[in-house]
C-alpha cells in the first residue's frame, strides 16, 4: 500500500505557483494597476489564452481585482489586493535566497552535464 505525505506546503504552492501565476502576480505587484495588455507586454512569453487563465485564477483567488470602468472605450485595469500585497514578503524573500543561492545551484547543474 502506497502512503501520500502530505506536505504542508503544497497547498500554497499549488495555488500560488503554477506557471506563470506568480509572474502575472508579481508584474502587478512592482508596477501597480495594469491593464491587460500591459501584462501583456511585461511578460511576452505568456500566451493571450494563458494570460486570460491566470488573471481569472488569481481573481477568483481574491490575490487580484478587477476594475471595469465604463468609457467610451471600457478600460479594464487589474490590481492587487491586500491579500496579493500580503504575498510580497515571500516573494522578497525568493528573490534574496535566488540571489544568494542560484549560482550555486546552477554551478550543481553544471556539474552534472
């Protein structure tokens, strides 16, 4: 009989991380209010239809909101919450352990070839 370990982690991971999540939600983080195709623009990798996935994710998340403002045109903006904002430390702390860290792991890597 197999026995899963659950690993405490693993739920923030999975909400939080999936590919490109965590990107779309740091972009609104360091740039503030965006519309979509500013998202667009500071993440040029991502597909439309991925990009579209992800806002709804993280919206219906409640890490990001969204704003319709009816113009002529309607403008749509996107924004972190408190709940997104409470994220930011985290994300402090990745890129201070990658800065310290990733050489190291890409000298393992390296290795290994």
């Amino acid at each position: 009989m197999k026995v899963e370990v659950q690993i405490p982690l693993a739920p923030v991971v999975e909400i939080v991380f999936p590919r490109w999540k965590a990107q779309v939600l740091w972009a609104l983080l360091t740039r503030g209010r965006l519309r979509f195709g500013e998202i667009a623009r500071e993440l040029p990798r991502i597909a439309p239809s991925m990009l579209t996935l992800r806002v709804k994710e993280l919206e219906a998340d409640g890490f990001i909101v969204r704003n319709y403002f009816a113009e002529s045109p309607p403008r749509v903006e996107y924004a972190v919450t408190d709940l997104g904002r409470s994220l930011k430390p985290i994300f402090d702390d990745l890129l201070a352990w990658s800065a310290r860290h990733l050489p190291e792991v890409e000298a393992s890597r390296s290795r290994r070839k």
